[in-house]
C-alpha cells in the first residue's frame, strides 16, 4: 500500500512557513505605522489654509510636510533594513533586571497624579494643580519626605507658572492663589 500525498502548500506547513517568515520581521508593523503617520501628517499639512499666516516664502505647510516626509523615509529605511535581515538592538539596563514585572502600583499612582493634574489645573488653576502633581509623582516614585517633597513641588510649580505666563507670555490658570502673589 501507498500512504496518500498531501498538498500541504495551503496547510499547515504553508502557515508554518509564513509564521517563519515574519518571525524576527515584527519592526514591519512599526515600519507601516510611520509611514502612514507620515502620510497623515503630510494630506493634514497640504489642507491647511495659508493665507491667514503667510509671512514670506515658508508658510505653516512647511515644517509638518517635511517632518511628515522624513517619517516616510525613515519607515522605508527602516524596512529595508529589517528586510535585508537587521534587527533591533534587545532592550538592556544599566542595573534593571528585565525579568522583573512592571510594578503596577506606582504606574496606577503615576498615572492618578497625572490625571488629578489635568482635571484640576481648570478649577484650582496651575500653580497648585501641578504642585499635586509633582508632589504626587514623587510620592509614587519613593520619595516619602513630608516637608521637603511638597515644599520642592509649590516652588517649582509657581516657577513654571512665572516663566510661562510672565517671561514667554503664556497664559496659564492662575487660579485663586495667585491674588495672593
């Protein structure tokens, strides 16, 4: 008896062969992304109106539909290498051991100081929104001095504030504790 032949270029074999193919290939995937971030950027770019800020010969489509364009051809460089067999350097740390998981407590903490920043900032105006989330980003981060952290986070978060709003004129919510300064 003979055992049947089977067409196995539409199989599992064929499937196993494509999986082999794309193995060490996955950077493609980031390859298609800037490229079509780069096409985004570049149709976005060429839609803008220009005759509001025209102000000699570059006008606000200059700088997205270059920056637009080298994101289209660093993806095609970057696939071109990856297809000629480059890949990636691995991920190292200096003194980080990669086999560790995440510590998802502080990124939820992180995370919390950020998104308390930003819903407040409207009410209680910058100063001291971003105070909390200096002070609270610290905290998350180890730091667990109670007079210097929030003493550290009210001074740089009134710096920011004088920088921007006085020196760059940058209008930032004072919020109710700048009558006060």
């Amino acid at each position: 008896m003979s055992t049947p032949t089977v067409n196995t270029a539409d199989g599992e074999d064929g499937q196993k062969s494509r999986d082999a193919w794309w193995r060490g290939r996955g950077e493609l995937g980031l390859c298609a992304f800037l490229f079509a971030l780069g096409v985004l950027v570049v149709t976005d770019a060429l839609r803008l109106p220009t005759d509001f800020a025209q102000r000699g010969p570059l006008g606000p489509k200059a700088v997205p539909v270059v920056v637009g364009s080298l994101l289209m051809v660093v993806s095609l460089l970057l696939a071109r290498d990856v297809l000629r067999g480059g890949r990636g350097e691995s991920e190292g740390g200096e003194d980080v051991d990669l086999s560790t998981p995440a510590d998802g407590r502080t990124v939820l903490m992180l995370s919390a100081a950020f998104l308390a920043g930003a819903v407040l900032i409207g009410v209680v105006g910058f100063p001291l929104a971003s105070a909390l989330m200096f002070w609270g980003s610290a905290y998350a981060l180890g730091s667990r001095d109670t007079v210097r952290d929030p003493l550290i986070a009210a001074v740089l978060s009134v710096v920011t504030w004088v920088v921007f709003n006085e020196l760059l004129g940058v209008s930032l919510p004072g919020g109710p504790l700048m009558e006060v300064l």
